[in-house]
C-alpha cells in the first residue's frame, strides 16, 4: 500500500511505431523514462527497441507479431524455440520481459485455430530455457469475445471451443489473460450511454448487478464482464486479467476531443491502484497509445489516440505519478 492507501498499481503505455514521423527507440525509451512511465507494450520483437531498453528498468510486454507469426510459431516447436533465442534469451534479463502475447485480437478470426498451438509452443521454448517461471505467455482479446456483458456477471465467451482451453492453458501456467478494453468504442456505437459513466467521472448511470456489486464506470463493468467469463471456465478463478489496451481518442470521431482523452486517460492511470467491484485492490493496465500514428489503418480516429506527437509533445497534460 502506498501512503494514499491505494492498491497495487501497475500502468504502463502501448508503443506502437505506425507512424512515418516518429522518434528513435532510443528517445521513445527516455520520453517513457522520463514521464515516469515503468511498463511499455510492443507489437512486435522490434530489434531496435528491445536494443533500446536494456537496463532501462522498464517491464515490457511483447508480442509475437502478426498472425503469419503465429501461424508459424503453432506449426512448429522448433520455429517457436528459434524465435524465444533470438528475441527473449538474447535479452533477458537485460530487458525485463514479463509477458510473450502470442496473437492480439485473434481469437475471434479465422486464425484463431493457431493462437493456442503457438501459445504451447512458446511456452515449452521458455521452459526449455529456464524461464516459464519468470515469463508468461498469453493472448489479447477483444470485448468482442464476450457476450452478455451487462450486467458484468453475466459475462460469457461467445467462443467457448477456442477461449476455454486457452483459459484452462493460462490457468494451468499462472499466467494472466490479456484483454483490449475499450470504453470509447462501446460508446461512440450506443448513443444510450452516458459520457460521464465513460470518463470515470460523476454520473447518474449506475450499473447494479445481481451478485451485489455496483458499478460507477463503464471500464470496471467491461473488465469484470471479462472475468466473469474466464472464472465460469473450469480452473478459470485463477486467471488474472490484464488489460492489455485501453485509451480514448483526441480527435476525428464521436467524443474524440482533447478533452475526453485527457479525462478518461488520466482517470484511468488513477483509477488502476483501486481494482474493480469483483477483484477490488489490483490491476494492471496498459494506455493505448505513446503516439499518435500517421500510418494506422482503419476509422479516422485510430491515428489519434497518442499520449504524444512524433516530435515528443504532449497532445495534452498528463501524469503518471
């Protein structure tokens, strides 16, 4: 506990690098420094990155990559023990590796046949190496993954043949499941829910559930809609859940001002420490994202959801202490 009596607080911030104008490794690992920041997320086994951050005390999550990546890793143990040598032993401890995130929002497509295959498979690399104890291998899901999710309790895979033995995998290694969280979006797409209950801030919304619990943010009813889901998996109670991705836009869409992005990010790194109605204490939370990026795909507002611009400003006053 800290001296404000809060729980354990764990935030860290998704680095992705789809941008034509954006710092070096090297300056994203000291602008992370820097603001304090003490766990980051990649996307890929980013050489220059992982370069970057030896010695640098940051916790980092790293992804395996794409779903051909995946695809090769489940067909292969080999191929997996390949990859856990060049891009995990070259590195740690060097690097504080805490998680391998095998598939990120996967399991809901057509590739989600291969997500726990290569999950095994790096897995028994990491055990071959001595490191299954120190470094959990996992996946990213979507809140598309979930149906029923209100109330949280209700909260059920709409997958149950893909999800519920990865569940029963994670449960069986001690490693967390990883989820996307995304009160933005649940927002920009029902125009019934109020803002406020969104921000983390005053709101006539509440949500009662049945078990007893009441909910006063959209952010803890997703996440506990989650992990109603992995404890209705047989072992499931042990899964932690850590939220992999969460972050609101400052621009081009629905809500997506400088304003609401400050507000939800901000009451997001200062919300963590409290947990959630169902696991109250705890959590660990990645912001989505260190940058706004130039080259993302898809709606206008994926481009916006930055902490910082390229040239390493600000979008908007933010504190992670």
């Amino acid at each position: 506990m800290d001296a404000a009596g809060a729980g354990v607080r764990s935030i860290g911030v998704c680095y992705g690098v789809n941008g034509d104008d954006l710092p070096s490794r090297s300056d994203v690992v000291q602008l992370y420094k820097s603001n304090g920041i003490s766990a980051m997320r990649i996307y890929f086994a980013d050489r220059e990155a992982l370069d970057a951050l030896r010695g640098s005390g940051i916790s980092l999550t790293l992804d395996v990559g794409d779903r051909n990546d995946v695809g090769e890793l489940a067909t292969s143990a080999s191929n997996a023990a390949s990859w856990v040598q060049a891009n995990v032993q070259a590195y740690y401890p060097d690097v504080d590796i805490k998680y391998v995130v095998v598939g990120n929002e996967l399991t809901g497509t057509a590739d989600a046949s291969s997500v726990l295959p290569a999950m095994q498979n790096v897995h028994d690399a990491l055990a071959s190496a001595g490191l299954a104890d120190s470094i959990k291998v996992s996946t990213a899901v979507k809140m598309d993954t979930i149906d029923d999710s209100s109330p949280p309790s209700a909260g059920v895979f709409n997958n149950p043949s893909v999800m519920e033995p990865i569940v029963k995998f994670l449960a069986s290694n001690g490693a967390p499941l990883l989820a996307n969280v995304y009160p933005y979006f649940a927002y920009r797409d029902d125009q019934h829910i109020d803002l406020n209950f969104a921000l983390f801030q005053p709101s006539s919304t509440t949500v009662s559930d049945p078990n007893g619990l009441t909910y006063t943010n959209l952010f803890d009813a997703m996440v506990d809609a989650v992990r109603a889901a992995v404890e209705k998996v047989s072992g499931g109670g042990n899964v932690d859940i850590v939220v992999s991705e969460s972050g609101w836009p400052s621009a081009d869409g629905r809500g997506a001002i400088v304003e609401n992005a400050r507000a939800y990010n901000q009451n997001l790194i200062n919300h963590v420490g409290q947990g959630t109605p169902k696991k109250p204490g705890q959590m660990e939370a990645y912001v989505f994202a260190m940058f706004n990026e130039n080259q993302k795909n898809g709606d206008a507002t994926e481009k916006k959801f930055g902490l910082f611009n390229p040239d390493k400003s600000p979008v908007y006053p933010i504190t992670f202490s």
